[in-house]
C-alpha cells in the first residue's frame, strides 16, 4: 500500500508560475482534490520564483485539513535565478547545509512540522553521496522529513546516492510523447530496486504544441476516445498506468472537471495492441 495517492497534485503552476490562484481558491482546491481522493500535493522550492509553498502554506493552514490527512512532498537543490535570490548562474547546490537549510525554509512556507518527503531536483555533477546522507539522517533524526528519494536521476546516478542512502523515489518526466523511460532501462531499474516512480508531465507535450508528432497521436486518439468512452488526457494517462511499473502521475492541471477525469484514468484497461498503436503513433514508425 502506497504511501501516496494513485494521483498527485503537482503544486508548479498553482501560484505565480501558472493559475495565480488567491488563497481561498487554492483552500477550495485543496479540499476539492482531497474529496477526490488526490491526498498528495507536490512542490518544489523553487516554484513560482520560491513563493509557491508559502501561498500554499497560507491556503493550508486556512483549510483547517488534519495534517496527517495529506502527504506533502517537497524538493530541493536547485539555486534558480529569480527576484529573491542573488544568484549569478542557475545551478545546484547539495551541500549538507544548503539541503538542511532549504528544507527548513520550505517547512516554514508551507507552515507544517514535516514533510512525507524530500527529493533532490536534479542530479548535480558534484554531488557528494556522503554529504548529502548526512543532510538526510539530520532532517529524519529531526523529524523534518519522513523519506527521502530523487527527481530526474538516471540510474547510475540513482546507485549513487543509495550507496549511503536509502532512495524511496525517482520522480521522472513520462509521457506518450516522451517515451524514452519506457524504451531504456530506467524503469526496469526502479522495479528492480523497489524505488517507486512518479511521473511528471504526464500529458507531455500533447496539449501544450502543434507538430507532426501530436497530429499522428490525435488521429490515433480519436478513434481510440470512441472505442473506451473517453477522453484524450485520461487516454494519456492510462498510456502510463499499462506499464507493471505501477507509475503515479503528477498532474499540473487546476481545472476541476479534469482532476476528475484524471483520477478516473485509473481504471481504464488499455488493451495491448492500442498501447503499441499509441506508441507507434507518438514514434512516427513501427517497432522493430
Ligand atoms: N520533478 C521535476 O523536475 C518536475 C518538472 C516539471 C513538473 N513537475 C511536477 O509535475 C507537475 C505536473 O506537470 P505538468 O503541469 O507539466 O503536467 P501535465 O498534467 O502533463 O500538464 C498539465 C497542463 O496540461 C493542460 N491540460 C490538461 N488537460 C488538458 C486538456 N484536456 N486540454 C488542454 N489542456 C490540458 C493543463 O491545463 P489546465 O491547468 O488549464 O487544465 C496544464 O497546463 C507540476 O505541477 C510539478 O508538480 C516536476
């Protein structure tokens, strides 16, 4: 039994960087998501130019929701350029005092004891597995976060890291439109190591682009939409859920009508030869 919600409610475009939403709109989202069985929210520092959380934070605690009630993951590492902070060139920092640091900075945003987990952005070329064990036994011995995992890390980076510490989670870009997970030994790896994968952009590039590729999967997806009974993003999303794998899709969208939909991809059982169907859409040529 997951510790996470089969859907996550991924936070990106929830305030400056996206929807805006004022703070009784996100209380209302939130609520909204949790009738709907999403119980997982998911941040990052960085987010709408590191104020995100904090409007989050404000929403939380307003909504009067029972902490434990929801999983709150959060990550860290990557020192963008913004308004809020001095930095010269956008990198990544994995120090154990930035890590520590920034953790504490996005518990006080997001006005909460703990966070149900913590991944690291990005892999760094210097990242130092030593430091940033000692930075992850520091926030568990602290209470300040509960498990610990990964974001768009290969698998050697992964074998990295989990030489000094446990990795629970790799949360990586999936979609029909970016497949490459799929076709190399990325998830082959997680299911191997018990390392669960959350999906980011699950719907790709689908809605946000005009190009050959998305007219090959639209002509591939109306007759498919007709044949389940609906609609292209659940289609997306069940794309994904076919993969033994067992994926959690991070969805960006703010839109009522379609958080509901996207929890209701769950049960569609895509048929094998319409999973291949898609995939030789998206790749523009059949399987060897
Ligand atoms: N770890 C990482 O490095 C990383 C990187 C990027 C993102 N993330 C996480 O992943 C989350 C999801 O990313 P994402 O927003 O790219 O995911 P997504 O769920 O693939 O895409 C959401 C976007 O698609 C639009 N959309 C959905 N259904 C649509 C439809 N039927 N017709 C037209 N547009 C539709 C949404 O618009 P509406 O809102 O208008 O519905 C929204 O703009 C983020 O919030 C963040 O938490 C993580």
């Amino acid at each position: 039994m997951s510790k996470y919600s089969k859907t996550i409610a991924g936070c990106m475009s929830w305030g400056q960087w996206g929807k805006k939403l004022s703070t009784p709109k996100m209380v209302d989202l939130i609520h909204f998501c949790i009738e709907n069985s999403i119980t997982t929210f998911d941040h990052a520092d960085i987010y709408g130019d590191y104020t995100t959380e904090a409007e989050f934070g404000k929403a939380l605690k307003e909504s009067h929701i029972v902490r434990e009630n929801i999983q709150l993951i959060s990550k860290c590492g990557i020192q963008y350029i913004g308004k809020s902070r001095s930095n010269k060139v956008k990198h990544y920092n994995y120090s154990k005092e930035y890590i520590v640091w920034s953790v504490e900075e996005s518990l006080k945003n997001l006005q909460t004891e703990y966070l149900d987990l913590l991944l690291l952005h990005r892999p760094s070329p210097l990242m130092n597995p030593k430091e940033v064990s000692e930075a992850i036994q520091q926030l568990k011995n602290e209470g300040k976060i509960r498990d610990f995992g990964l974001s768009n890390f290969t698998p050697s980076q992964t074998e990295l890291i989990k030489s000094k510490e446990e990795v629970l989670v790799n949360q990586i870009e999936v979609s029909l439109t970016q497949f490459s997970a799929m076709l190399d030994d990325s998830l082959q790896y997680m299911q191997l190591n018990k390392i669960q994968p959350m999906i980011w952009s699950p719907l790709g590039k689908y809605f946000k682009e005009k190009n050959d590729q998305n007219t090959r999967i639209k002509n591939e997806l109306e007759n498919l939409c007709k044949k389940y009974g609906v609609t292209e993003s659940q289609l997306l999303l069940a794309w994904l859920y076919k993969h033994p794998v067992n994926m959690i899709p991070v969805i960006g969208t703010t839109n009522k009508d379609r958080i509901i939909e996207s929890v209701k991809a769950q049960s569609i059982e895509l048929e094998l030869e319409d999973w291949f169907a898609l995939l030789v859409a998206s790749q523009g040529h059949k399987v060897p």
